[in-house]
C-alpha cells in the first residue's frame, strides 16, 4: 500500500470545529429541562450530519463513552467511567504540562527549537498530512528552527504527532503525569503517538515497551532508515487495520470520558492553577462562539477510533464541557464520519440547547 493511502486510513487530522448554533441559549432555557424527551422519533442513523449522531449513539451503545454537561447542573453520561482508545485527544495532557512548564519558568515558549530535532520524532505519510500543514503554517523548513511554543500549536491546531513525543522527551513523564493529576486525572500513563504508529506498521521491528521503540526511532538513524524504507512496501498495513489499531490504542492511550472531562474543565474554569491561561490559550485557538467567553477542544481520529473533547465558557461565569469517544466504527461509518466532523456540531448543541441534550440521553 503506497504511503498516500497509508496517510488516507491512519490520519489523525487536526479538528476544525463547525458549531450548528450561533450562542449557547439564556439562562431559562438552559435549565428546563423538565419536559421529557421524544424518545420515540429519535433520528435514523447517519455520521455525515449532527442530528445523525444522535441515532448513531442509540445503534452502537456499547462503542461509545461520554459525558456532557450544559454548565447548569444538567448532565449526560453513559459508560464515562470505561476506558477507551484516546487517540489525539490525550495531547491535552502533554499541552497541561508543557503550560506548567512554562508558568514555574522549566521552559521558555519562545527558545528556537531545530526543526531537526522536532523530526527526530516524525514517521512520515502517516499523519494525514499534519506535519507538513503545520510546518507551511508556521512558515518553516526542515533546516531551520521553531518557536517553542509554535511547536506545541502544530500538536494542538494540526494535530502534529511529533510534538507530544518530543515534549515528553523533553519533559519526562513525571511531568505529564502530575499535569494529569492536577487535573484530576489520576494514574495516568503517558503514551507514545509514535511508538502506536511503529507498533501498527512495523510490530516485528517494535518492542513490547512502546516508549523504547519510539526512543530508537529518534536516536537510531539506522533503525529510522529500515522504517522509512518498509513503508515504501507494498501491504504494509496488517490485515485487520481497525482491529490492531483499536488493541494497540486500548493497551497504550486509554482513558475515559470523565478523566478528559475533568481536565478539559479544569483549564476552561481556571482551577487547574499555574500554567491555565497558557493551557486555555492554545485550547481556544478559534475565535469564541457569539455570547461566549471562550471555546476549547482537542480531539482525534484512528482507523474506526473518533474522540473529541470539548469545553465552553460561557458569558455568566459557568463552563459546559462536552467528551465523546466513539470506537469500533465500520469503515463506512469512520469515513462518513471524517468527512464531515457532524460530531462535533452535536457536542456544541448538546452544551447549548437542552433539547438535544435531552435528544441524547434517549439515546444512550
């Protein structure tokens, strides 16, 4: 399989979010959520648009963990508690502690990284072309240097899946461990985006410790040569893509819909402490929605793996959060689901509108 078609089935696209309401709604209507849903005219099925989603969750029950809540006591949960494959959604943790990092003085945003040394960590044709998006952005070669802190953007903003690598390289994992734990996420362990990525195309040439096979990757320039050259091979992808993807991400990037939940709302209601304006910042790199303070999220997607997570502001002082991770897709769904994003237009609604809220708890 030729590295365009690699690129096609084992993106982890950056999220432009695309929100189906134009303002989170009043204070009255935020809280009647009195009346009972319709529970019998739920949507048919359908990823490609928001109202879809709702009859998708209703079909797959058991592939799916989430939480919403609109910021006024309303609140949706189903399977929050079981983890589920993260994909890019857990850079939240590596963005928490490189803020932290950067509030006590560790790091200096603005210190000129190598390009070089940001590539140590990149395979490429296998990020749905984020790294490159990132580096045109940014207005930089590979031969020439980065911002810090332009560097954590492409790991928010494109999804780049070398910055995080390369920040818990640079930052050890004690460090995201304990960002994790501020933000109420205990025993977490830091994966490698990487190491999922070696260990899904090269599994005869990765150990069993993700970490270490990543760590050669970026300091062997032997062993990187043999990689970049099998993925020139035709059938590189094993035979079950969809399946070893879900197993590797489960063993190594796992967690639930409340931990995301809990970090993401730390950082938008400012108790996540030092670092939250620099965490909340990059979270928030799109304008806010009319009548909003502010909207944050991180999300990702694998073969059939589709995660998102989502915080918002609001003008009175409350913040709604939002977290979905779907797993399990058929290749039809998962790729209905990329064109579109519908996801996220429903997450937004659900925070804003109660009868979608409601909508949802139907369906779950």
């Amino acid at each position: 399989m030729s590295p365009k078609v690699l690129a096609a089935l084992a993106a982890a696209a950056a999220l432009t979010l695309t929100a189906c309401t134009d303002a989170p709604p009043d204070e009255a209507t935020a809280t009647d959520t009195s009346a009972a849903a319709d529970c019998a005219t739920l949507p048919a099925s359908d990823v490609a648009i928001p109202e879809g989603w709702v009859g998708y969750l209703a079909e797959h029950p058991d592939s799916v963990g989430l939480v919403i809540d609109d910021g006024n006591g309303n609140v949706v949960a189903h399977r929050a508690d079981d983890p589920q494959p993260l994909a890019s959604a857990v850079k939240v943790v590596h963005l928490a502690a490189y803020a932290q990092a950067v509030a006590d003085g560790t790091l200096d945003p603005a210190e000129q990284i190598p390009v070089a040394e940001w590539e140590r960590w990149y395979l490429p044709d296998t990020d749905g072309g984020a790294h490159p998006a990132a580096l045109e952005r940014l207005g930089v070669t590979p031969e020439g240097t980065v911002a810090l802190d332009d560097l954590v953007t492409a790991m928010i903003q494109e999804s780049d899946n070398a910055a995080p690598d390369y920040l818990r390289d640079r930052l050890g994992d004690d460090a995201l461990t304990a960002a994790a734990e501020q933000g109420g996420w205990d025993d977490f362990e830091p994966p490698t985006l990487l190491g999922n990525t070696l260990a899904f195309l090269a599994p005869q040439d990765t150990g069993a410790d993700l970490w270490d096979s990543a760590q050669r990757y970026a300091d062997d320039p032997g062993f990187r040569a043999e990689i970049l050259g099998l993925l020139q091979q035709p059938d590189v992808l094993p035979d079950d893509p969809f399946g070893e993807m879900d197993r590797i991400q489960r063993e190594d990037n796992a967690g639930t819909a409340d931990q995301l939940a809990g970090i993401h709302r730390t950082i938008a209601d400012g108790s996540f402490g030092s670092g939250t304006d620099i965490a909340r910042g990059h979270l928030e790199w799109q304008p806010a929605p009319p009548g909003t303070d502010g909207l944050g999220f991180k999300g990702g997607n694998l073969p059939g793996i589709l995660t998102e997570a989502m915080s918002l502001r609001l003008a009175d002082g409350s913040v709604a959060t939002a977290v979905m991770l779907t797993s399990n897709m058929t290749e039809a769904d998962y790729t209905a689901a990329l064109g579109s994003f519908a996801h996220q237009g429903l997450m937004f609604a659900a925070m804003s509108e109660p009868e979608i809220l409601d909508q949802i708890r139907c369906a779950v």
